[in-house]
C-alpha cells in the first residue's frame, strides 16, 4: 500500500505540473512561436495519431492490465507478453499499410485544406508507430508498478522538451521542417529512455521467445477481452477526436491552401481553454474511483448512491464556477491568446457547456464500466461516434468550425444523458437531488447578473473586479443556502 500511496502522489504532481506547463504551451507560446498553420499541423499529428494508433494497439494495454498483475507463475506472464508483442507488431505494420494505400485518399481529401499536413503525411507514418510503442511500454510497466517514471516522461519531461523546441522556432534558431521533425523526435526520445528503463523486460527476451507452444501464447479469452476493449478504445477516440480530422478536410478558402489547419488551431485553443472546466472533476475520480470499486465489489449501494450524489453536487459548483469565470473573461483570455475569430466565443460557448454537462452528470461513467454493464456502454460510444461523425458532416459546411463544436456538444450530450439513463434503469440510482437544482439555479443567476454588470474601461481591471465579485457573491450564496456542506466535508477529510 506504502508503494501505491507513493507513486500515486509523484504520478499525481508530474500531472498536474503537466498540465500547467501544457497550458503555458498551448494557450500562450505555441500559437506564438508557431503560428497558427504549423500549431494546428502539431494538434492533426496528436488528433489522427489518437485514432489510429488504438487500431495499431490492439486492445493490448488492456490486456496487460487484465491478466498480467492476477497471472500465476513466470511462465504465464511471459504467454502475456509474447501474445501483447505479437499484437503490437501486427497492428503497427497493419496500420502503418492501411496509411500508405490511404496516401492518394488523404492528398484528395486535405490538399486544398490542409496542404502542410500533405507534406508531412509521411512523418506522421513515424509519429504513429511512436505513439504505439509507448502506450504499449507504458502499460508494461504500470502492471509492474513502475507508474512514476513513465508519468513523468509523459506529462512533464515531453512539454519541457517541447517548450525548447518552440522557443528555438520563435527565436528562428531552428526551421519549421526542422521542428516537425524534432517534435516527432521527442517521442522518439521518450521511447528510447523508455525501453532504457524497462531493459529488464528484453534481458531475457532471446531465452523464453521460443519456449511457449502457440496455443499457449494465444489464449482466447485473452484476445476475446482484447478485441473487446479495442473497439471500446477506438470509440472514444473516434469521438474525442474526429471533428479535428473532419475541421481539417472541410474547411477551405480561395486565398490558402491551409485554412483547414488555420481552423484546427483555433479548435484546438478553445478546447483547451475549456480542460480548466474539468481538472476538479479528473482529481475527484481519482479520490472516488477505489471507493467506488470496493462499494462495488461488496455491493454497499448506499455508499455508492451517496457518493454519486456528493460528487454530482461537488462538480456542479466547482467547475461550473469556472465555467462561469472563463466566461465572462473570455475577451481578456482570447486577447492574451491572439484569437480574433469571430466564432470563437460560440466554440468556447459550445465546448465549455458540453464538458460541464459531463462533469454535472457525475461518475456515471465509471459506475458502469464497475458495474460490468460496459458492453452496454460500448453500443452506446459506438453510436455516438457514428453520430459524431454524421453531425460533423452536415454542421461544418454550415457553420464551419463553429459547428464542429455545435456538433460534438449535441453528441456529447446525448451519450451523457444515454449513461445517465443506463445507471438509472441498471443501478436504479441518479446523480441529482434538490440542492443540484439549486446549484443550477444559482449558477444561472450569478452568470447573469454579471454578465449585465457594467464593463471598465481597462480590460485586466474590468477581469479582476468582476471574477472577485462573482467569487464573492457566488460562494456566500452557496454557503447561505447550504450548498456548501458537501465540499466543507470533503475538505476537512484529506485536510
């Protein structure tokens, strides 16, 4: 327990000094040092390379998670690596196929939009397989209680890297093609300190290869579950990140060949812009989450109705008062950034409300991935990627980016309201009471007041007074009408 306490705290402040620097990155020197052509070049690598490298992976960093920690003896961990090694093989080289017979398809459909990412298809090739390796190494090592190390590298020692790189690009120290490569370098750096640090897995890789007959290596109940959390896997990253690929393709002007990724980059500012809205709901999972799974595992339905309910309410005040702060500060927070589009409060209007919805609506997510009624949670992502895609489709060439965010906030809706609906009819228990009313209510009155109060002429002036007076007016009113008593508890437990 003293181990998993240990790594759970250096894992939890490598993330969230992460996040921090990434903010830095991506809200403030990026759009900066890389313009907005090469910056939405960065987020199409990071956006295609979600969605292809689970096709690649193959359910494997599942697996691993499944059935190596429970496995008996040497012998079968070993099974479960040779049948994870083989997988990961066969879905890099199938991927990296399928990219090279889509070439002709990709510069049809991005060439007139986004002709920079044309002109890197090839590097992205790499990018990918890197994206594999490593998500294949991390789960590894996670299994074998090596999560610190890994976390690092991914949350901080990368954005650190990546931070140098921009820097040189803004100061012209280095070129854009020079960049492109070296921000794919700094995976492959990570990969490299990565098969560094795990060198134990390859010691013996040579003796124990050839050992194992191949019915036992390739268990079916192993890739029974591996397919299974594959198509969940390429599900949520279809949703979370199809309408980036979609911006890119459909977006176009007479007067640039790259107004699709010039759209991207703007897309991808708002939404994360937006993450602020969501980082209190991420830290009360972690808390939650091994609660929930021995509540669940004892079958205690009242802590877990109780707990459903307490983190409903806890998110319903902390991130929609950030909500609200972003909001009516979003003209200071996009002239810091540069934006100047016209759409961009509608994207930030769109994307800010869908993540607060997913955040109001609680752990429902995790209560039926707990519950065993994930396969009805897989139909409904799948439905909702195909929904993702349909709206996206038919908004974009309406609203353009705007309805790209329109779109994903529709579908996003409606699979939060599906899981809601799931809980209720499987688990018989919803995440609302009468104070979450009331903290809807309150939200509502506060966003409205201040958004009628009269601006100041000096726009920092004009931030600070009214996200003072919101916090003030907000917080009193919570506490008077006892909204409060749950996060006052909550607090007074890990203080």
């Amino acid at each position: 327990m003293n181990i998993l306490i240990k790594q759970g705290t250096w894992s939890t402040i490598w993330v969230y000094l992460g996040i921090a620097l990434g903010y830095v990155n991506n809200v403030l020197l990026f759009p900066q040092a890389l313009g907005v052509e090469l910056y939405g070049l960065t987020r199409i690598f990071i956006s295609a390379g979600s969605i292809f490298y689970p096709f690649a992976l193959l359910g494997v960093g599942n697996m691993l998670l499944r059935y190596f920690p429970s496995a008996k003896s040497t012998k079968e961990r070993e099974q479960i690596l040779l049948q994870a090694l083989f997988l990961i093989i066969l879905g890099v080289f199938g991927v990296t196929f399928f990219l090279w017979i889509a070439r002709d398809f990709v510069y049809q459909h991005f060439a007139g939009s986004s002709a920079l990412f044309v002109k890197n298809y090839n590097l992205f090739w790499v990018f990918n397989a890197l994206l594999v390796q490593l998500s294949f190494l991390t789960a590894y090592l996670r299994v074998n209680l090596q999560v610190v190390f890994p976390t690092f590298l991914r949350e901080f020692a990368l954005r650190v890297f990546q931070t140098v790189l921009a820097v040189a690009l803004l100061k012209q120290w280095i070129s854009p093609n020079i960049f492109m490569c070296a921000f794919v370098g700094s995976y492959a750096l990570q990969l490299l300190v990565l098969f560094w640090f795990s060198r134990h897995f390859f010691k013996d890789f040579k003796n124990f290869i050839t050992q194992h007959k191949r019915q036992e290596i390739f268990a079916r109940d192993r890739l029974y579950f591996g397919f299974f959390t594959f198509l969940t896997g390429i599900s949520s990253a279809l949703i979370s990140n199809i309408d980036t690929l979609m911006i890119a393709s459909m977006i176009k002007s007479e007067s640039t060949n790259n107004a699709g990724l010039s759209a991207v980059a703007l897309y991808a500012l708002c939404s994360y812009i937006t993450t602020l809205i969501v980082i209190p709901y991420r830290s009360l999972l972690d808390v939650g989450a091994p609660v929930l799974s021995v509540a669940m595992a004892e079958k205690d339905m009242g802590t877990l109705q109780r707990i459903y309910k307490e983190s409903s309410l806890l998110q319903t005040l902390i991130c929609g008062f950030i909500f609200l702060v972003l909001f009516l500060n979003i003209d200071l927070i996009f002239q810091i950034c540069h934006i100047q589009n016209e759409h961009a409060k509608w994207i930030f209007i769109f994307l800010g409300l869908t993540r607060l919805f997913d955040c109001i609506t609680g752990f429902n997510s995790a209560l039926i991935t707990l519950s065993g009624f994930y396969k009805y949670d897989l139909v409904l992502m799948l439905l909702t990627a195909l929904l993702t895609y349909l709206s996206n489709l038919f908004f974009i060439p309406h609203w353009g980016v705007a309805g790209a965010a329109a779109a994903s906030a529709g579908t996003l809706f409606l699979m939060n309201t599906g899981k809601l609906f799931l809980v209720q009819t499987k688990l018989k228990m919803q995440p609302f009471t009468m104070y979450s009313f009331y903290a809807l209510l309150l939200l509502g009155i506060c966003g409205f007041l201040f958004y009628l109060a009269p601006d100041l002429d000096n726009i920092w002036l004009n931030a600070s007074y009214k996200t003072m007076g919101i916090g003030v007016v907000y917080f009193f009113m919570a506490y008077q009408f006892g909204l409060l008593k749950t996060l006052l508890v909550w607090i007074r437990k890990r203080v």
